[in-house]
C-alpha cells in the first residue's frame, strides 16, 4: 500500500460522477441475518440477480468473508449464467452489506503516477448504532492493499451515500446527516466543508436539510437527491400532503431551486415520485426511487410492486437516454433499510487523454 502526502485535491486528483465510464462496480455480499430479521432467506437470490444484471454491462467486485461464503457465492453465479470472467470475489471480510458506505471511494487523476488512488474515510455504522463495524471501517485499506493503490486518510467519519457530486466541482450533501453529532461532534459545517472538498475533489458544497422517514442513516442524500448529468438534479417528492415524508421534502425541493452550480447557473430539476409508504413489523422503511444506481450503459432503479413504478423508471429513462434503464424489485431489499445505491459502490475507469 502506498502513503501520499497532501489530499487528493493538492495531488490532482477527484471524485468523479456516477456516469463517468467506469472500469466494475463494488458489492460486499449480504450475510448479516439481523439486518433483514425475519426476511434474509431471499436475499442472496437478490444480490444473484443484482450482479446477473450488472454482469452484462460491466465487471463486479465482490468481498465475502470467508472460504465457505466464497464457494457459496461462487456456485449461485454458476448456477445464474454469470460469465466467470465478469465478476471478481475478494476474500475481505464484512460486518454488513452497506458498501457505498463501508466500501472504497475511489478518486482519479490521469495524469498522476497513480493514476487511481483510495480515500478511507472512517466509518462508525451511521453514528454507532449497529456495531461491530471494525471489519467494514477498514474494507477500503484491504483493497488498496489488493491492488496496490495509494490511500488518502482523511480521518474523520464520512459515507458514501451521505454525498453525490456532478463531476463538474459540486457536491451534494445533507445537514441532518454530516452535521449530526454522532459522526464528528468536533468539526463545525465550515470545517466539514473543507473535509469534502479537499478529499472528493470537489470546489462547491450543496446543503439539503432532512432525509425521509425510516432512514437510519439520518439523512443520506442517496434517498433524496441526485445528480443525473452536470446541470440537472432529480429529486423525490411526496405528493399526499398528509404523510410525513411531504413537509420535508417539499423543504429539499425549495432548498434546490435557489441552488447553482459552481458558474452561478440554476439546476434543472425533475420531480421523482414517492412509492407509497411501506412498512414492515410496524417499521416505516426508506423505500425511494432516488437510490439508483448508475454504470456503463445502465441505471438500476429499485422498484416496490407500487403503482408508481413505471412512473419513476420513464422519467429517469428520459434522463438517461443513452443507457438501458432496469427495475429491479427491492420490496425486500429495502427491509434492510437500504437499496440499490446503498449495496453497490463505482471503481472508475482512468481516461488517459493524449494531447
């Protein structure tokens, strides 16, 4: 493993947007039944046809934790038709499934030596509340270590479903979620900011305020807001003014309309719709069409057997003309408390441009 001295943005280097072209996408695979209490069985079939889908696109890297978890997910690949040389298990172990959050956030510069390098941020299991997490807090080093990669340590508590960026300088975060003090009481917003900026690359901080209900992570904008090209962000919204996700994203969608990009220039915003509410044993769940994920020539969209499913998945088709667009039903993924986003992290490609 490689140290540097200085930040990714004094090297050169920066985090890009999810539709960038991308060299495989990252998955730890699911295998703590408390995070789906009652309903793991269909899990794995899920994450099966997650990486079946993917598969026909691009490369996926998967972390399992041992020998056994290895052979297993080996023969349901088999079993699915996945080409063998489409996808990569890694003998890294997990606490949890979470690898937007735990997984590696890569950041690029043509231009360097090392042309991609890893940021580690820390990471605490959304402000303590499921531990142990200490497997999943250094999943980002074991593969910097694999791969012999250069790594940033910021040292200071981030997930990766906490930002979204345009890869054109902005970033797009939520206050409920960075500024909570169980993640760094210590660093005031100001200070928080210059965190981002400097590790993701980034030059301008967008501050939404609340995430939707249900959603343990307090707040990740991955279930809110995103960025679909540099210029336009979509962005969930509740229309049933009795429920309790509508105040608060109506509040999202205003913050929004006053934002602009880092030339000044207001976003395009596109409403997505809201599934209606699900719950389960009692619990409201964050079931959100705006935790899709995005890589070479598709976007994933969770779907929720939800009359608003079709509606969701031809708006972010008009959005992303040039990539197939594919529903894929989370109703009970989401049991989880997280989707499609949320279990998947992008390596990306290094574009050498010769001049």
């Amino acid at each position: 493993m490689i140290r540097v001295n200085g930040t990714p943005k004094q090297l050169g280097y920066r985090f890009p947007a999810e539709w960038e072209p991308q060299a495989a996408t990252w998955l730890s695979w699911a295998h703590k039944e408390e995070s789906w209490p009652g309903k793991f069985e269909p899990i794995p079939y899920i994450y099966t046809n997650i990486v079946r889908t993917i598969a026909q696109f691009q490369h996926v890297h998967i972390n399992v934790v041992d020998q056994a978890m290895y052979d297993d997910v080996m023969t349901r690949l088999t079993k699915a038709h996945v080409p063998r040389d489409r996808f990569t298990l890694h003998l890294i172990p997990t606490n949890d499934a979470w690898c937007r959050d735990h997984g590696p956030a890569f950041v690029v510069n043509p231009n360097a030596e090392y042309p991609l390098a890893i940021v580690d941020w820390n990471y605490n299991a959304w402000g303590g509340k499921y531990p142990p997490y200490d497997l999943d807090d250094v999943v980002p080093t074991r593969i910097a270590e694999e791969r012999n990669l250069p790594v940033f340590y910021p040292g200071i508590i981030m997930e990766g479903g906490a930002i979204d960026v345009n890869g054109d300088g902005c970033l797009l975060t939520t206050k409920a979620c960075l500024l909570n003090p169980n993640r760094n009481p210590h660093l005031s917003q100001q200070d928080i900011e210059v965190y981002l900026k400097e590790y993701y690359g980034q030059e301008k901080i967008l501050w939404l305020e609340n995430g939707i209900v249900g959603d343990d992570t307090d707040g990740h904008v991955d279930d809110l807001a995103r960025f679909v090209n540099p210029t336009t962000i979509v962005v969930v919204v509740e229309d049933d003014p009795k429920d309790e996700n509508y105040e608060i994203l109506q509040e999202n969608l205003r913050i929004l309309r006053t934002m602009t990009d880092k030339h000044g220039n207001p976003f395009r915003i596109v409403e997505l719709p809201m599934p209606h509410p699900l719950f389960y044993d009692g619990q409201r769940l964050p079931a959100s069409y705006a935790n899709f994920l995005i890589g070479n020539g598709f976007v994933l969209v969770p779907t929720f057997q939800d009359k608003n499913d079709l509606k969701a998945l031809t708006i972010l088709q008009n959005e992303f003309p040039t990539r197939k667009v594919i529903g894929i039903d989370c109703i009970d993924l989401v049991w989880g408390l997280g989707t499609l986003h949320c279990i998947s992290q992008q390596e990306p490609a290094v574009i050498h441009f010769h001049m």
